[in-house]
C-alpha cells in the first residue's frame, strides 16, 4: 500500500489527465471540476510531509552478509564502496565468505586474507 502521500500525487495527477481529456471533448464543466480538484490533491501531495526517514547512523554502518558466492567458472568477488566520505571500501571474497574493509575506493588488486587466493589484479602490472 502506498503512503497517502504518493496516493494524492498519482490520484491528483490522474485526475488532470481525466478533467483534460473530458475538456477536450466538450465536458468543459464536469472536465474543469475534475481538473482542478487533480490540481487541489497534487499539491496536497506536495506539501505532505514524507514519512519516510532514512537513519545516517545504520546507512553508515551497513556492511554486506558473510556468505560464500556461487562458482561461476572463475573467482567470484563482491566489492561495495560508500560514496559519502568518509570512503570506505568492503570486498567480500565469494570463496570463503571473508568480508576486509580498505579506506578508500576499491584497491587496484586484492589477495584474500582469509583464504590467500588472488581475486583480482590490476592490468598494469
């Protein structure tokens, strides 16, 4: 179920939709009624304070599940890097399911510290 307000705004907006095409086709009083209360609840919608809050603190803290990744015919890896400072990156080897945190963004080459295998290698070198 959507929050109320997303509901005023699609509503709102379907009803312009409605009040313009009943305009169009001669309905100029029932079209203009509906159209203006598609305006009224669209910016009902508007001013509808969003319910949804998103907490810093757990966002910052989030790190990806310790599990192993499916073999698919070579190394399998997960690298996940925040984009808000500070920048931290964690790669998630996919043979043993060890979880490293690097500062910084993702490092031009990584040997797994819990099981030693080579995940991946920079092409310069």
């Amino acid at each position: 179920m959507l929050p109320l307000r997303h509901q005023l705004l699609v509503v709102g907006c379907l009803l312009v939709v409605v009040g313009g095409m009943l305009s169009t086709g001669g309905q100029w009083t029932i079209g203009g009624t509906i159209g203006l209360w598609g305006v009224v609840m669209s910016v009902a919608g508007f001013f509808l304070p969003d319910g949804h809050r998103i907490d810093a603190e757990a966002v910052a803290a989030w790190r990806p599940s310790a599990e192993t990744l499916m073999d698919a015919g070579r190394t399998m890896y997960r690298v996940d890097t925040t984009i808000d400072a500070p920048i931290v990156s964690t790669i998630l080897c996919g043979a043993c399911a060890h979880i490293a945190e690097v500062d910084g963004g993702r490092p031009a080459s990584w040997t797994c510290p819990g099981c030693g295998l080579d995940l991946w290698r920079s092409e310069e070198e």
